[in-house]
C-alpha cells in the first residue's frame, strides 16, 4: 500500500466506492435487460420517452465506472495537497509537521500521476478496442462541434432535393466540373434560370426554338434550361439565377458584395416538371496550385411549379446548402462503362429493366430522356429487338439516370400487368407468339459516344449535345478498343437511314454496343433483405459506423430514393451534450436545434444481390445519445419491377434472412427471416420491431408510434 494513503480513513471511502459501483451497475443492467427484452425479432430498443438516452452496453458501463473511480481518487489526492499545505502552513514552525507535510505533497503526486497515467491508458484501451468493436463512450465528439454549415438544411435531401453532385464534402473535385442538382419535387423552372436565349417550347414539346410568339413583350410558353448555336457555331446557354442558387468559394461565400459565380444552366426535364439543373461554371473552378474549398446553396427564392411559394414553405430551415473541395487538376479522362444489366449473350425475363453503370458521374443531359420510334427526340443510347420475323424494332420507354448520376434503367412503355405493390409493370416487347412462354427475341442496345471537337490537347473533349460525355465534357470511351501505341482518341462512327435503328457500322468504337436475349415469361420473385450493419437493435454505435443494407436481388437504383434515416429524438438541441455555458439553444435564434439527418443511398451490385450504402451525418452529434431508423419502403423495387413487399429480413442477430422461390414466384423455404402477418387487417409486411412500442399496420406497411408521431416502416433500430 502506497504511504500517502495510510493514514485515511478507508471505511468512509470504500462506502462511498461501494455506493457509486452499485449505483452505476443498477442503472447500466437495467438498461441493459431492457434492451435485451426480445432479440429475436428484428426490431428496436424501448426508446425512452422523456431523455435522449439509450441503453448501454455492459463494457460501456465498466468503462464509465473506472472513470468515476479514478476521478474520485483524483479528487482526494487533489484534496491531500491542500490538507498537507494547510499543515505546513499552520505548523508554527514545527519541523515534524512540516516534513510531514512536504512527505504528505510528494506522495500524493506520485498517486495523481500514477491516476491520471491509469485514466489515460483506459481512455487509449477503450477507444481502440470499443472503436473497433463499433462501439464509442458516448462524449467523443463533445469538444468537437461540427462546423454548422456543413450540416445546415440537410434534412432537405430527399424532400426537396432528390440528389445533387458533387456531393457533400467530397474532396479532389475537378475544377472542370459541371455542379448538378436534382430536385424531387416540381419547380418553377423561371425562378432558376433567365431566358437569355429568347427560346420557347415548340408546339409538340418535344424541345426548343427562337422562333416564337410574343405578347406584350413577353415570350409565349418560355423554354428555360436550353443552348443554341449562334451563326459563328458558338454554343449560347441559359444562365443561371444567382438570387436563387449561389455557387462560390467559402472564403468569399458570405460577402455582401459577392452575388456568386456565372454559370450556364441546362436542364434535362422529367416527368410532371420534375427537373434535373446542369449548372457549368463560366470559368473553371479552383487553382492549379491549391485545394479550393466551394459552398452550393439552394435559397428561399426558388419557387414550386405553378406557384410563387417556396419550395422551403413550412420548414424551418429556409435553404440547403453543402460544401465541396476542388483539387489542383482538369479531367481529360473519358467515362467508360462498368457493367450492363442484361450482359452480353444473356437470357432474361420481359419484365427486366436494362441498367448501365459508368465509371464516374454522366452528364444527365446526355442520357436522359425518352425513346420513341421518330426521327427526333432522344436517340444516344438505342435498344432494338431483332425478331427473326420482322425488321428491327424500336423499343420505346424511358432512360432515368440515379445512383449519384453514374447508372441509368430503361423503363419500357408496353404494359403488362401489376406488381405485388398495385403499380404497373412493363415489359420489353416480345413479338413472338405471345401463348408460348419460352419464346425468345434477341435484342441488340448501343450508346452512342459524343464527337470529338479534334482538340490535340484534349483528346476526349466531345462536341456538346452530340452524344454521352461526362460532367467535364469528356466522351464516351471504348476502354478494350484503345490502340496497343497508347494513342488514345475518341471515335464517333456515323448513323446511317434511320437514327433509332443500330447501324452495323456503330458497332464500333467508341460507341458501346452489345446484345441479349428476352424470353416471354414474367419474373415474380420479390427482393428481401438479406444482411444489415450495423445489427439488429445495435447500441453504442460510433459516430461514423457504415450503414448498409443488402438485398438479395439487383435493384431498381430509381426506386431508392424514397429510403430514408429517423434520427430520434429529432431536432434536439444541437449544442445539448456540450458543456457551452451560457446555453445557446434559446428560442428565436438561427440555431435552435439540430437539423434534420440526411441520408443517401449508394449502390454497388454483386451476382444476385445488391449492397446499399447510406451516407449520413454523424450519429450523435456532439455526444449526444440517440435513436436511428432506417425505413425501407415497401415501394422498393428490383431490377423486375418486384416490389419489397412482402418485407422480409432477418429475425436474429447474426444470421442472414434466406428465401428460396419457385418459378411461380412462390415461396417454398425461409430461414432466420422475420415472420410476415397475413389477416384481414394488416398487409402482408413484417411488422418487426422490439417490446414497448405502439404498432400498427395499414393495407401498405407496418407503422411505428413514436410520442404519437405515426412513421411508415420496416427496419432494425439503431442507437447511439
């Protein structure tokens, strides 16, 4: 035993340890039994109604106990110096309390550093090992605020903003880059861009002319979003409105005198107005010798369709605004495609979506739009069925881009019944005698690279609107089809006749070209989740901890979007686990509570399955403790239009969800899946969640009572 603890009184200070070791192991048992109610179902904790706090893990709780300990006996060693300066300061020059009290100092700051050396190497085990484990302490990130305008207006993205590139704080941005933002409801299209081309729709809406009516100083029926060619061939594009959408440095972002940077603004329309803004910056971003760092922010001014009101109208955070970091470089490398769904020589069901994924985001003017058999209108990238019996045939429907603008699905316009979710299914045409199921058709699609401007220095840089290219007007390139000299160009061959029939000569670099076979039959298995990270009901999970759902068929990358994160409670006080004195959440500021979490989904594809990565802020923000849900709708959708409904998962921890399909579709075996609830009053969805909360269900999807907030759901729950 140490000197310096001889003379105390260790009945007093063992009570005083006992107390706290049993206070600090009721409360983190309790916690933890009532997290541990029912792990049998994929579920979540009983959420406390009234704090922030979520159930702890028992080596969390063993950590925070030794940290208690050891700042107890901190706290006497501390108190021993004082009694031992107040001993020599009150001995009257008694040379045996003085040495007393000099020896009393000493050893006590031999036990302080012997403490604090013990406190740091549980702090350094700690950290490794429950960082490692996926686990944190839960204060981390108290001295560590994020920087507010990271995350501000956040909760936007999948409301008002479906997706948007570069994304949020991505770094090495090419200063050549094109900004694009995709919004997910209907815009005014006026309140984004000037008309400064003078352009209006043409009568058919099929695209843009100058030629147009005007009354009373005013352009009939405006086109906004659009290029034209001037006589010197010089390419003329709408502006942006910079009142509405401002893109500059974050060093210059905040300045009263700076409106924002010049750019053009093109658009490539959806359906119902729904847009995506193409906004190319008149000079190149950043500087060839130092990152840049650069704010996008979306402002109170940019209208719904047909209306003068904000797309912001009834939420508390009037914009959406991320940051990004330009590097030192231009992008003069070309896109290539990765992988096509169906492959090459393979055999497919009607009901398939045709998927290509590139190697980096497209330019979603290129690849975007509808096919139809005319001359006109879209025509870069081709699908034809080559039946035996008749000429080639243009199958028409509709290419969306998704996936962070790096994959765009064909959805065909033939309709051919309804999936599991009562929505239309359509079908690739099959032209072969319609009673036999196992008829096939070969079909043949191609993508057609852009022309090359013949810049020696750029040797991919592509004619704008002449075919694919990137965001940095790179062309499309045939990787396998590049000269052994390394002499890299881009190769566009011409159509000849019809420009929606493949001609054998654009079989060729660097056009992208390749067939498949469909068979007359409908694909009916329904995708169910296979794996999930973090775990079932998962506690104390780190602030950065990956989250990933995977599926068990390839997806339906447009029908993803709908996924969304809960953070529970919402809107807490941002600043509340810091120890900010005097407190800065008062009612009436800008920074009230933390804003809404975002959450985006990023898709890589493996035989037969899919991984779904989603991107989010930090959970438990400034140490806070929290609850996270991921809600996969039942909307979801494979690559066969198979909606994820029933809604199967895992029922245990650990254990994969397995289901085995007939050829009906039917399900004939599952293991460690969660069961489905079948009856008159509920849907045919998994209704999994842990004990204590209310559960309800409706003929769509299984729904979660959260202090009376009704949220529709399927998911495992998470907590900080």
């Amino acid at each position: 035993m140490l000197p310096w603890t001889r003379k105390i009184n260790f009945s007093k200070i063992t009570l005083i340890v006992f107390a706290i070791v049993v206070v600090f192991l009721f409360f983190g048992f309790t916690s933890r039994v009532s997290a541990q109610a029912d792990t049998s179902t994929l579920g979540i904790n009983t959420v406390d109604q009234n704090i922030a706090l979520a159930g702890t893990d028992i080596r969390v709780v063993v950590v925070k106990i030794i940290n208690t300990i050891l700042g107890l006996l901190g706290i006497i060693a501390l108190g021993l110096i004082l009694y031992a300066g107040f001993t020599i300061m009150t001995s009257g020059g008694d040379e045996t309390k003085v040495g007393n009290g000099k020896k009393m100092i000493t050893n006590a700051v031999i036990g302080l550093a012997i403490i604090l050396s013990a406190f740091a190497i549980v702090k350094f085990v700690a950290n490794k090992l429950l960082g490692a484990t996926g686990f944190n302490t839960g204060n981390e990130n108290t001295g560590n605020v994020p920087i507010w305008q990271t995350f501000s207006g956040s909760g936007a993205l999948g409301r008002e903003v479906k997706d948007h590139y570069p994304f949020r704080d991505q770094k090495d941005v090419f200063r050549n880059t094109s900004v694009v933002v995709t919004f997910n409801i209907p815009i005014d299209p006026a309140s984004v861009a000037i008309n400064s081309n003078a352009s209006c729709w043409l009568d058919d809406m099929s695209g843009s002319t100058t030629t147009c009516t005007v009354v009373d100083g005013k352009i009939v029926n405006p086109y906004y979003g659009d290029c034209i060619f001037d006589s010197d061939n010089h390419m003329i594009c709408d502006k942006l409105n910079t009142s509405t959408i401002k893109i500059d440095t974050v060093a210059n972002f905040d300045s009263s005198t700076n409106t924002g940077l010049e750019a053009s603004a093109i658009f490539s329309y959806e359906e119902e107005g729904v847009f995506t803004i193409v906004l190319k910056p008149v000079e190149y971003l950043g500087s060839p010798s130092v990152n840049v760092d650069y704010r996008v922010k979306l402002l109170e001014g940019i209208n719904k369709a047909g209306s003068t009101q904000s797309i912001f109208v009834g939420r508390s955070t009037k914009f959406y605004t991320w940051d990004f970091q330009t590097g030192t470089t231009i992008d003069l490398s070309p896109p290539y495609v990765t992988s096509v769904s169906p492959d090459q020589g393979e055999i497919e069901k009607k009901n398939i979506i045709i998927k290509i994924n590139f190697n980096e985001p497209i330019d979603p003017t290129t690849v975007q739009g509808t096919l139809d058999g005319s001359n006109g209108g879209f025509k870069n990238i081709l699908v034809n069925n080559n039946s035996s019996s008749t000429s080639a045939i243009v199958a028409t429907g509709t290419w969306k881009i998704s996936n962070g603008y790096k994959t765009v699905e064909f959805i065909p316009s033939e309709a051919c019944g309804q999936n599991s979710c009562g929505q239309t299914m359509y079908c690739l045409p099959v032209t072969c005698d319609a009673s036999n199921p196992f008829c096939t058709n070969g079909f043949s699609a191609l993508i057609r690279t852009a022309t090359s401007t013949g810049n020696p220095e750029a040797p991919f840089e592509a004619v704008p609107f002449s075919g694919v290219y990137d965001l940095a007007f790179n062309g499309l390139d045939k990787l396998s089809d590049n000269p052994a000299s390394g002499v890299y160009y881009l190769h566009r061959p011409d159509e000849i006749g019809d420009p929606k029939i493949i001609d054998d000569g654009e079989q060729s670099p660097d056009n992208y070209f390749w067939n498949f076979v469909i068979e007359n039959r409908i694909d009916k298995k329904a995708p169910y989740i296979n794996h999930i990270l973090p775990d079932i009901d998962a506690e104390n999970v780190s602030t950065s901890s990956p989250l990933k759902i995977t599926f068990s068929r390839d997806l339906l990358y447009h029908s993803l979007n709908e996924i969304s994160l809960v953070e529970y409670p919402a809107n807490v006080c941002a600043d509340a686990a810091s120890n900010t004195s005097p407190h800065p959440c008062t009612v009436g500021t800008v920074r009230d509570f933390w804003y809404d979490i975002f959450a985006r989904t990023i898709t890589s594809t493996d035989p037969d399955q899919t991984e779904i990565s989603i991107k989010h802020r930090e959970f438990g923000p400034n140490g806070l403790d929290l609850y996270y849900f991921p809600i996969i709708p039942h909307t979801l959708q494979d690559d066969h239009q198979n909606c994820f409904y029933p809604g199967y998962g895992p029922n245990t921890r650990d254990n994969d969800c397995s289901i085995i399909y007939n050829n009906d579709g039917d399900i004939t075996n599952k293991t460690n899946c969660a069961p489905v609830t079948d009856t008159e009053d509920t849907s045919d969805t998994a209704c999994v969640y842990g004990n204590g909360l209310a559960v309800t269900s409706t003929t769509d999807d299984c729904r979660i009572i959260l202090e009376g907030v009704s949220r529709s759901t399927y998911t495992n729950g998470l907590s900080n």
